[in-house]
C-alpha cells in the first residue's frame, strides 16, 4: 500500500513535517511495510520556504536587511538549483518582528523585502517565488521599491520618507535607477487574499487595524495608498489597484504586480504545482491530509481542502486529521472520505499545543487501525 502524507502545520505546535512524521509513526505501528511518502505542504504563507526545501532542497541565504522600523536584522530566503528564489515577506516586513507597541503602519516599511529580492537578483535568479503574508506594513510597496531603486519624490522634490503614511505627499516617480534585472525575471506571487488596494475592502480598511491602526489613521493610509496608485497611473503604469489581491501584505501585491510584472496566484497552488502534488496523489493509494482547524476556510484554498481536490480528482481516497473540526455541518466534510480530530481530552490550550505531536500519533493509530479490522470483517464475511 502506498500512502501519501502530505498535510499543512498546525499553527502554534507542529511545522508540517512534524505533522507528517506523527502521521506516519501512528499508521506505521499498523501497517510497518507500507510505503510513505512524506510531503509536507503550504499554501503559501508562513513555513511555505521550509516545504519547499524539504522537497526540493536549495540552500538558505542569509542576509542583512532592514526590518519594518529600518532596523539591522538577519533574513533568509530558500535559492534553488534551477535559479527559483522562495521568499517570505515576513521574514524582512513581518509582524512578529515588533512589540505591540512599536506597530505603526504610518511609519513601517517594506524596504527589507526588496534588499531580499536584490540579493536573490544578485546572485542569478531567474524566478521568484513571493509568499505574501503576516507583514507589518501598510506602504503599497512603495519600500520595497524604494530598495530596488525607484526614487519616490514629493512636491519639493525631496525623496520621500518611509511608511504608508507618506505617499499622500507623492509627486513624482523616477525609475532611471530601478534594478534592470526585474524585467528579465519571472516574478510569482503566493497570494489567498482577494482585497483589492482601496475601498472598504481594500489593504488600509481590512487590514491596517491588525497592525496598530486606529480608525482615523487606516482612513488616512486608505487616502494616501490610493494617491500613490493615481501617481503611478498617470506616470504609465498599469492601473493595478482594484485588482484582485492588489491589498495583500499591505499592497505589496499592487507592487509586485504593477513593476514586477508578477503574476497572482493561490498560495497552495504554487506550493502543490513546485512540489508536483499531482503526481504524488496519482501513485498513492491512499491520500492523508490535515490541518490545525478543520472549518468553513478548507475549502477556500487551504492545504486540507487543496489536497482533498486533487485526491477526489485521481479517484482517492483522503483522510483528513486536524487539530479541531470548527462549525461544519456534515455536508461540508463529504469532500473527505474520513475527518478526525485529533485532540484526545479537554486540556488547557497550552498542553493542546505541547501534545499536538502524541494526539496526531494516537488519531493515525486508530485510524489505521480501524482500515485493518475492515479489511479483516470484508475478509470475512
């Protein structure tokens, strides 16, 4: 029997991998010749590098960058064999990298983001695979672009300082000095978020309060990053800012797209499409997927739902083990073939998180266990 593990981390416990061997020590203890395939998967936010380079190898590249506050810190990105540069914008702009109390996104600044791409363009690649997610920044990419040379200058023509908070002062846009190697390089960006740039949808309004924005200031970001998309118009470029995901990371999308030329995409279908997904689900025999929450979100380009698709796609089987199952009515859990939680008792959520690894082993246990006594009753009767 071939079986395929191939499930995303559950937040705050378990990097997929980890969730992978879980899985398969517990069916081990049942089946012990099968064979596994382990395949730890992403949809293209937080540990998206990490299972791209269990899959694909690469080395890391660590580099000194500039975080949200323009502070000195130490970044890295995933570079591969066939000149493909995996990066994480929070590794350089991400929230984590502030206290509560230093989150401003007037002031944050996504210039760490385009010093990683320059080193990546440094050092030959050719294609660049951008995992937006978890930043601190509200500045439409303008710091990002700022480090790959596009000079943004107000009325004065005094270069503009950085964070969102500034662009309303923008007047003019020299890109004489922007790196020449983006127009030679495939740009690829891992994106779930549909929010245009503006509006009541848009990066300022939905996102901004989650980075220390108070109503007025997310009215003030919202003013001056749709001043910033109007200036980049009426400069020639591409009028970007309602397009979809055009708001994700705080407009890096709308960056990435109007001068990078990128290409938006599902998080999860880039991770499944580097690591052929398919393929691996097209030799199994049966398919183990999972996920922290099992909810309403699965199926809206999470890994657990992404995975359950191509399963269901090639005729097979799929088994999904999570953490909790979270307001799903039954009718929704019918694109798995089996749904288990995983969590063994009613604990503190600290002793949930700590005994993640022990709870996946017992629920594949069980699981396997109970595939061996069907196939043992169908045996005999």
């Amino acid at each position: 029997m071939n079986i395929l593990i191939a499930p995303d981390s559950f937040k705050e416990s378990l990097a997929a991998i980890d969730v992978c061997r879980a899985i398969q020590s517990g069916f081990s203890q049942v089946f012990p010749d099968a064979d596994y395939t382990l395949l730890p998967m992403a949809d293209g936010g937080e540990g998206t590098s990490e299972v791209l380079s269990y899959a694909l190898g690469g080395d890391w590249q660590s580099v000194v960058v500039n975080d949200p506050l323009m502070r000195p810190i130490t970044a890295r990105y995933l570079l591969l064999d066939n000149g493909t540069a995996v990066i994480e914008i929070a590794e350089a702009c991400g929230l984590h990298l502030l206290t509560i109390e230093e989150r401003n996104p007037l002031v944050t600044s996504s210039f760490g983001v385009g010093e990683l791409i320059n080193d990546a363009l440094n050092k030959g690649a050719k294609r660049i695979i951008i995992g937006l997610g978890g930043s601190a920044t509200n500045d439409a990419g303008a710091g990002m672009l700022a480090a790959l040379g596009l000079h943004l200058y107000d009325v004065k023509d005094n270069v503009l300082a950085q964070g969102g908070g500034q662009l309303d002062n923008l007047q003019r846009i020299d890109d004489s000095m922007f790196n020449p190697n983006i127009a030679t390089t495939t740009f690829e960006v891992a994106c779930d978020v549909t929010n245009p740039l503006c509006g009541a949808l848009g990066a300022s309004a939905i996102f901004a309060p989650q980075k220390g924005a108070n109503p007025v200031q997310a009215t003030q970001l919202d003013k001056s990053l749709n001043h910033f998309a109007t200036v980049c118009q009426q400069h020639g470029y591409a009028d970007n800012k309602n397009i979809a995901g055009a708001g994700a990371a705080g407009g890096l999308g709308f960056a990435l797209m109007t001068f990078c030329n990128a290409t938006l995409q599902s998080g999860f279908d880039t991770v499944a499409q580097a690591v052929n997904l398919s393929e691996h689900i097209a030799n199994a025999d049966l398919v183990i997927t999972g996920e922290g929450k099992l909810d309403a979100q699965t199926s809206m380009g999470k890994v657990a739902g992404g995975v359950s698709e191509l399963a269901r796609a090639h005729h097979k089987p799929v088994i999904a083990i999570c953490g909790s199952v979270d307001g799903l009515r039954p009718a929704q859990t019918t694109q798995f073939d089996v749904v288990m939680p995983s969590i063994q008792k009613i604990d503190t959520s600290d002793n949930v998180l700590k005994g993640a690894y022990d709870n996946i082993e017992t629920t594949a246990v069980n699981i396997a266990a109970a595939i061996k006594l069907g196939q043992t009753m169908r045996t005999a009767f």
